[in-house]
C-alpha cells in the first residue's frame, strides 16, 4: 500500500498484534508478534496509551511482544543493533525485560534502546535509499510519535541566482537556505478520539499520513464502550 | 513406534544487513472465534490521510471488503490447516530454525515450546519448555495474556527447574508494564520427575544435550491392568477384593508422544530416554541437513545433522529402524523439498 509516496505495511489485529512498517524509512510502529518483514527495519518505535487508558491486559504483548524476538534475530542475521524508542515511562522496565530474556538466552540482544519524552525529539540517521540525503527526526507526541522531514530550502532573496555564485555566498557562511520541517508520519497507537481536539496536536493533523486506530468498526459497540477500553470507534472518525 | 522427524533448518545466514533475509514461512493464522467478545477480534489496519478524506461511503465500503476478506481468511485457514496424523494424534505447529518452534498436539491440549505464540497454541491448556533460547520461549507472555484476553482458564506451564526463577522474573515485569495479572500455573518439572497431568496422562521430563540446559518431555497414558492372579475372579469377587483394601490393579504407564526440544543426537544413546524411544511418537529436531555444515558444526551449536536430504535419511533410517520415520515437511520450504 502506498500513501503519499510512502509504502505501508503490516498488521493490525486487536489484542494480538500491532505492527506498522515503513519499509523506505527502515522504521516499524510496535513490533507486536514480530512479523518478518520488521526484522529489517533499523528503527522502531513503541507507542503507548496514557496509563489510565491501559484497561485490557494485553497491550503490552499486542504492542511489544516480539521485542526479544526481533532484537534477537537481528542478532541471528548479524544485522546492525536496532534503535529502539520507548516512551521514557517504560524504558527501565524494557531495560529489564531485556535483561531477563539475555539471562534465559545467554545472547547479548544487542540493541540502542531510547526513552523519549513527550515533547522531545530525536533525530534519525536513515540507511535509507529512498530517502537519501534527508534528514528526519522523531518527536514523541502525547500520544504517539510524528515524524518530520527537515529540508533546506533556498531563501526567496536567492532564488535565480547561479549555481557558483551560490557556492561563493556558501563558503563566506551566508545561510543561503531555510530549514523546514514537515511533519510527514504521525503515528497515535490506540487512543481515544480526543487527541484530534486537542490544539497542541496540530502537526498530528497536519502530517502527510496520520496512522490511527479504529478498533471498534460495528454498531454492536457503542462510542462509550469504546472509550471505556481506550480506543476509537469508527463512527467518531465519520463523524470528523 | 514412529519416529517423526521435525524440520528446522538454518536460515541462510546474508552476508550484508541491508537485504532483508527471506522471509521465514510464518503461519499467522487468524485466531478460532473461541471468545467471549467477538466484537474485539477485528482490527481493520487502515492509513488514511487527513480526516476530510474520509467522508463518502468508499471508506466504508472498503472496511466491508476488509471484513469479508478476514471472514474469508478464517474459513480458507481452517480448511487448510493440516496436521499429521500419527496414531491417532494429530501433529501441528512450526519451527524454523532460529525462528520459532512450538509443535502442538491438540489431543493432548498441549504444545511443546511456544515460540512466537502461533495462534493454535493459545487453545492449549499445557506449555512444556524444553530449554529458554528465545525462539523456543519467546511467546510465552504473549500466550498467557492471549489466554487472559479470551478469558480461558489459566495455563500450566513446565520449565525445567533451572530457568523457573528467570521466568518468573520475566513475568513480574510484563504484568509491571501491563498492569495485568497474566495468571498461570508454573511448574519446575525435573528430569525424572513425575507430573499427573490428568486422571489418565502423567508427563515426565529426560535428559537432551543443547548448549543451554535442556530436557525432553515424554507423555504417557495411565491405565490400570487387572493383576494376573485375580484375572480369573468373577465381577463380584473383584469388587469385594477392591472393597477390602487389596491392590487388584497394577499401574501401566506406556510413552504416547515424546518430545526432544534442540538437541545433539547423543539423547539416543543415553539409556535414561528409553521411554522416549519406546514412545508411540518420538518427535525430534534435525536443524542441520546439507553438506554445507558439518557435523562438528551442529553438535557444536547443540544440534542434530542429519548429513543428508530429509526424504533420503528418512528412508536410510526407516530402514534401521522398526519404527515408522515420519518426516514433518509440510509447508517446509527448502532446496530439499518440492
């Protein structure tokens, strides 16, 4: 599936695995059960509901419980260690969790393993071909991640000049570009509708793709019942 | 006897990261509408771009189409999902070498070793581990939660005695992050220790050789046979005798499947797994096929070789042995097979 020019993959199942991948920009969203297809991507990132929203006691399993398993296969394929962003909530316990499965293993799971808090970004190096020579950098949201794409764009003053002189202005440390960042991915996990309303949330919509959650499609499910567990339901994003 | 071969075989190891491996033939089948909550068990992956371009009703219908196509897929996977047929049990599961391994034998709602979790797995009610890599046991977590999610009744799970508090540990943090009470019964079963599974199956572990600590779980079915001396005796005298407080029965327990885990192929030697031999099924890896790894190789990565095309060791060995040799290919993928 391609949106916007960027190939999407995965699946979604509700209470047993969540995982959205990006092939061209080597990232994954939550690793679930660790479908093939994520092993080769360089970067992952966890989502992760407010904790008053964590009802079902699955959420962890559905979101990274092939953590272990993918890590480890990198290492099988003696790929480079992942980077792995976690919400900084979760990071010590992600820490652990590695530690028990390296105790059991007696592997070294390999891995950069990053807390990040909301508001707080990280920039990404990609070994991407698609996007070479890009920058990007992730920044956790609230409730989810956005990635923005920083491009240098030449300033209206020295749009039409040639190329030399350009280079000239270049070398003395004339900032001949501007940097803009573009929100391009955002990425909610399971969430209530709310964030939509929520004005700090502005990049989420203004993203190129906004990745998020329906997990309740049928009129057998009430909005209320949907928001009791902490999702969306279908009707609500119509009703958008 | 029936000595059934499992295939798991090395991935092609690349030698550059930046092309992805093969992917490894992955049975995600959809789950059995085994739940409470049916409502619950779909989730359409759907990217959509800002909210405006989800008015109109071709979102809807493509949601529709989604659903059938998840109704269809359940139907499709249920008709071809295939298992072995082998004395009356019927032999399911995966394992992929360095992968995942969980074989299940769903008349005995067990599964040996659990993985990546396959969702035939979450049905069965006993989870034996043979040794704690990653790939035998890594869908642990994930199939307590599966089970709490579908309300099934908390699983028993056996691990060999030595990795118990490891994987006690590794649920305290899954239920800290989870917040969730992910129950289940763990027992540390050791090699030569009895389990009463149920009235009439009674499980006990032997001795395998991996690179980590390892063992074997042999099944067996439980009957009483009528002593000899009292064969003759008529229905009412037998009765009495019992009444009286007389030993009439005596206890026999005959191996119905046995399962090795990874394992060097030193086990069959090792007059402690007799029952394993002796057992209806004896289920056994063989990671290491061609030529292209030797047998030092394998033993000393704590594995079987089996120097030779499947379906050529498979009638090398049916030839010594009186067993039937079973080679478990289905859906294996390799040069070796069609």
């Amino acid at each position: 599936m391609m949106i916007e020019g960027y190939p999407i993959e995965g699946l979604s199942i509700a209470g047993h695995e969540t995982c959205i991948i990006l092939p061209t920009l080597n990232l994954a969203f939550d690793i679930g059960r660790c479908p093939s297809r994520a092993i080769s991507q360089q970067f992952l990132f966890i989502s992760h509901g407010h904790m008053d929203h964590i009802v079902s006691s699955s959420d962890f399993p559905v979101l990274l419980g092939g953590l272990p398993m993918y890590v480890a296969t990198r290492g099988l394929y003696r790929m480079a260690p992942p980077t792995i962003v976690v919400p900084a909530a979760i990071k010590e316990n992600v820490e652990k969790l590695f530690e028990a499965h390296r105790a059991m293993d007696h592997s070294e799971l390999k891995h950069n393993l990053i807390g990040l808090n909301v508001g707080t970004s990280f920039g990404l190096t990609l070994n991407s071909a698609a996007f070479l020579g890009e920058e990007f950098y992730l920044r956790k949201d609230l409730k989810g991640y956005i990635i923005y794409s920083v491009r240098q764009k030449l300033k209206q003053e020295y749009i039409g000049l040639p190329g030399t002189e350009i280079k000239n202005l270049r070398s003395t440390g004339v900032e001949v570009t501007n940097t803009t960042t573009m929100p391009e991915i955002a990425f909610t996990g399971d969430t209530v509708s709310d964030f939509i309303f929520d004005d700090n949330n502005v990049d989420v919509l203004r993203a190129k793709v906004l990745i998020m959650e329906s997990t309740y499609v049928s009129n057998l499910e009430t909005v209320e019942n949907a928001r009791d567990y902490g999702h969306t339901h279908l009707s609500e994003v119509e009703y958008l | 006897m029936q000595l059934s071969m499992t295939i798991s075989t090395t991935s092609p190891f690349p030698s550059l990261s930046h092309t992805p491996p093969p992917p490894p033939p992955l049975l995600l089948q959809p789950l059995k509408d085994q739940t409470q909550n049916p409502d619950r068990t779909l989730r359409v992956s759907h990217h959509v771009g800002p909210p405006q371009a989800l008015k109109g009703s071709g979102f809807l219908s493509a949601i529709g189409r989604a659903i059938e196509e998840e109704e269809y897929r359940k139907a499709r996977a249920e008709v071809s999902r295939k298992g072995f047929d082998l004395e009356g049990y019927s032999i399911e599961g995966i394992s992929i070498g360095g992968h995942e391994t969980c074989v299940i034998v769903p008349e005995l709602k067990t599964a040996f070793d659990i993985g990546r979790c396959p969702s035939r797995a979450v049905q069965q009610n006993f989870v034996f581990i043979t040794h704690a890599h990653l790939d035998h046991i890594g869908g642990l977590p994930m199939y307590v939660a599966t089970r709490a999610l579908y309300n099934l009744k908390p699983p028993t799970i056996f691990v060999p005695p030595c990795i118990k508090e490891d994987v006690e540990k590794l649920f305290d943090i899954h239920r800290t992050m989870s917040q969730a009470e992910l129950k289940f019964d763990l027992v540390a079963l050791d090699i030569g220790e009895t389990y009463e599974m149920r009235n009439n199956l009674v499980v006990r572990p032997f001795k395998t050789c991996h690179v980590i600590p390892s063992q074997g779980y042999v099944i067996y079915s439980v009957r009483k046979k009528l002593r000899k001396q009292y064969m003759h005796l008529k229905g009412k005298q037998i009765e009495k005798l019992k009444k009286s407080g007389v030993e009439i029965t005596d206890t026999i327990l005959s191996p119905e499947v046995a399962f090795t885990g990874d394992t060097t192929s030193d086990f069959l030697l090792d007059p402690r797994s007799a029952d394993a031999l002796r057992a209806k099924i004896l289920i056994t890896e063989a990671t290491f096929l061609d030529e292209g790894y030797s047998i030092e190789h394998a033993r000393e990565h704590g594995h079987t070789h089996l120097f030779e095309d499947i379906r050529q060791a498979v009638s090398k060995l049916q030839l010594k042995v009186s067993a039937k040799v079973v080679a478990l290919t289905e859906g294996f993928k390799s040069m070796h097979t069609s």
